[in-house]
C-alpha cells in the first residue's frame, strides 16, 4: 500500500483534502470516482503519526448479519459488497468495503481480501471464510462469525462493567491519599509537633511519608511512568521477556486460573468452529496459534500440531504439554472416538464460558468490599495519627 496525500473536487465545485492507503493512482482514482469526488493533486508521503482506522465489534457484527442475510437470498456476493458500502454510515467500514469491492473485482478472494485489511478485519474473517469459499458455505460462515464476535463483545461488556466500580474506587483511593499527604498532612504538621511532647509511631509515620511525598511524589511517578514504559518496550520487542510475562500471568493465585480457562474458552470455541466449518485439523491448529493472545499457551498448541503432524492422537498431543486439564482430555478423547470433535469442542467453549463468567462475577464481588475496606482502614489511620497526639495532650492538662 502506497500512502497519498490528495486535493479533490466535488460535483458542486467544493476543495476536499484527505489521505488514502492504496496500492497505486489508479486506485487513488477509482476510491475517489466511487465517492463522487474528481482527483485535482496528490503527493505521496508517510505521516508522522498515522491514526489506524478503527472498526469496533458492533460494527462487524451488524456487518456479518447484514451478510449472512444477503447471501442467504441469494445476492452475488460483489453485488452484496457494494451495496453494504453505499448504506455502510461507518466511515471506517465504508472505506474497508470500498477497497474489498475493489480486491474482488480484480479477481481476489473474499479471504484473501480480508487478509490484505487486517488491521479492520480480525484474523478469524480470512480463515473462516476461505473454509467457506471452499465448501461453499459462505453464509453460514458469517452466521458463525455473528456469534462469535458476538460472544467476544459480550463477555468484553461484561468485565468493562464490572471493573468500573472497582477502578472508580481505587482512583478515589489514590485521590484521597494524595490530598491527605499533600494538603491536610502539612497544614497539621506544626500543629502536632507544637504539642511538646513524643509523639505516637502512626503520627510519625504519617509526617514521614507526607514529606517523602511532598520531596520526592513527582521523581516518583515519573520513575513509575518510565518503568512502565520500559517493560512494555521489552516486552513488546523481546520474545522472551513477553513468554516470561505470560508465565508469570499464569502462575497468579486467582487471576491466573481466570485466565487460562479464558484462553481455554477461546480456543475450544475457535478450534470448534474451524474445524465445523471445514478446515483440515493441522490448518486449524495452526491457526488458532495466534488467535489465543497467550504465549505460553500459543507454544503449547504449537507443540500439539508437530505432534499431530508426527502421527499421535489429538488427546495424547494435549496431554503431552502439562497445559490442558483433564476434563478437556477426556473430552476430547471422546470426540475423537465418536467422530464429534466438533461438538465436544464447542461443549468445553460453553463450559469454560461459564466458569469464567463465574469466577469474574466471583473476584469482582471480593475485590470491592477489599477496596472499601482499604479506603476506610487509610481513613482510620488518618484519624488515629491526628488524634491521638491531641487526645494525649489534653489527658496530660490538670485542672
């Protein structure tokens, strides 16, 4: 793709400037043509901070249906396309449609042409729908893709929901810390150490930490913002920093278990509908690789393909990793005898589903009252490092 900067025209005489990814200037002309705009100039350059056009959930979701129902009554597929582009109210899909419109007419596959968008269409779009050119189910397809894209932005909700008031708190937490030790902890200092006598350890404390936060609060959070920093460049550019984060990620008490059967509910749902859809076992395995967002996990799946390669049963391949439990095992093990591989799969999907949806619902039901009981027990502290100096000071007086 070639980055264009362009001046056009209207039909009413009207100057529109804008930027375009596209493979030449002959396709610069012809997206332009299509938006009822005339090309004037153009030049070629690359942005200094390219924004990614963003497609959200909701959006492909609507789009899969409208799909799905289309093809059902029988509406060629480029026919299909181009009317999804001409009512599409979403910028961002209305110029991905444009191009795939654009993909298909030059003879690509519909596959192909959602693999060419990535950064619109997630990677599951080009995989299962070249399952579907191939068996010829393509509208099935996309009612496969309805629901799964639908399962993902519902479970999405649904911890962005819970996580709201818990993150609500802990920003109340951090605001009344920092007030406290900035603002009410000075204007008492003086105050307290007036009062001529020893003063408690939690008053001590409390004067301590008010002037390291007053000295030393900003060398502090940009000590923080730059460690942060620096550990997502490691991991992000070093593979094996990133497969030692994700051990780590694994091996915390509670998130660690919520975790792992998330990565288990993605990939029982997505190996299930891969391989429902058509696609060979060993493509399958090689293509929820990625789709898993889990290193550890991702190398394990790795393994269980060479060993399916090598000749050994689905199950003994997962057996062999250590990262698989034994009620997936068993499962599995009975796919593969009765020959519903398939329908086991998306069984574990919906079961993992739920003990995920469970245990969220679980650790967000602690997590709260833990924060309230925090926010109380740092007021509690407050007030027992106050008073407790002043309520000696006036036990001492004599009447």
């Amino acid at each position: 793709m070639t980055y264009y900067r362009y001046t056009a025209i209207d039909q009413l005489g009207r100057q529109q400037r804008g930027c375009m990814d596209v493979p030449s200037e002959q396709s610069l002309v012809q997206c332009l043509q299509q938006q009822e705009l005339e090309l004037l100039t153009y030049k070629l350059g690359q942005p200094l901070f390219r924004r990614k056009p963003r497609v959200n959930s909701a959006v492909l979701i609507v789009f899969c249906i409208q799909m799905e129902q289309l093809l059902q009554a029988g509406v060629p597929l480029l026919q299909a396309i181009a009317e999804l582009a001409e009512q599409s109210e979403h910028k961002g899909l209305r110029a991905a449609l444009r191009i795939l419109y654009r993909d298909l007419e030059a003879g690509r596959l519909l596959s192909q042409a959602f693999q060419a968008q990535a950064n619109i269409f997630p990677p599951l779009f080009g995989q299962l729908v070249d399952a579907g050119e191939r068996t010829g189910q393509l509208s099935e397809v996309f009612g496969h893709l309805t629901r799964t894209l639908s399962w993902q932005a519902e479970l999405l909700a649904q911890i962005r929901r819970g996580l709201t008031y818990p993150a609500v708190l802990c920003v109340m937490v951090a605001v009344a810390a920092y007030v406290m030790l900035t603002f009410l902890v000075p204007q008492m200092a003086s105050f307290l150490q007036g009062l001529g006598q020893e003063l408690p350890w939690s008053t001590r404390l409390l004067l301590t930490l008010s002037d390291g936060v007053m000295a030393y609060g900003g060398w502090f959070l940009l000590g923080m913002v730059l460690l942060v920093g620096a550990l997502i460049l490691i991991v992000r550019h070093s593979p094996k920093a990133a497969l030692l984060l994700d051990q780590w990620l694994l091996k915390i008490p509670v998130f660690g278990r919520l975790l792992h059967q998330l990565v288990l509910a993605r990939l029982c749902r997505f190996l299930g509908l891969m391989y429902q859809t058509g696609i060979p076992l060993l493509q399958a395995l090689e293509w929820c690789q990625p789709l898993l967002q889990q290193r550890v996990m991702a190398r394990a799946l790795a393994e269980v393909h060479q060993r399916v390669q090598a000749g050994e049963s689905l199950t003994s391949s997962f057996k062999a990793t250590l990262q698989f439990p034994p009620l997936m095992l068993r499962m599995l093990s009975v796919g593969e005898t009765t020959g519903a591989l398939d329908r086991m799969l998306l069984q574990l999907a919906t079961f993992y589903d739920r003990e995920v949806q469970s245990q969220l619902q679980t650790l967000l039901r602690l997590l709260e009252p833990a924060l309230t009981i925090s926010l109380g027990l740092m007021l509690l502290f407050l007030m027992a490092a106050v008073m407790l100096p002043v309520y000696d000071s006036f036990s001492s007086l004599r009447y």
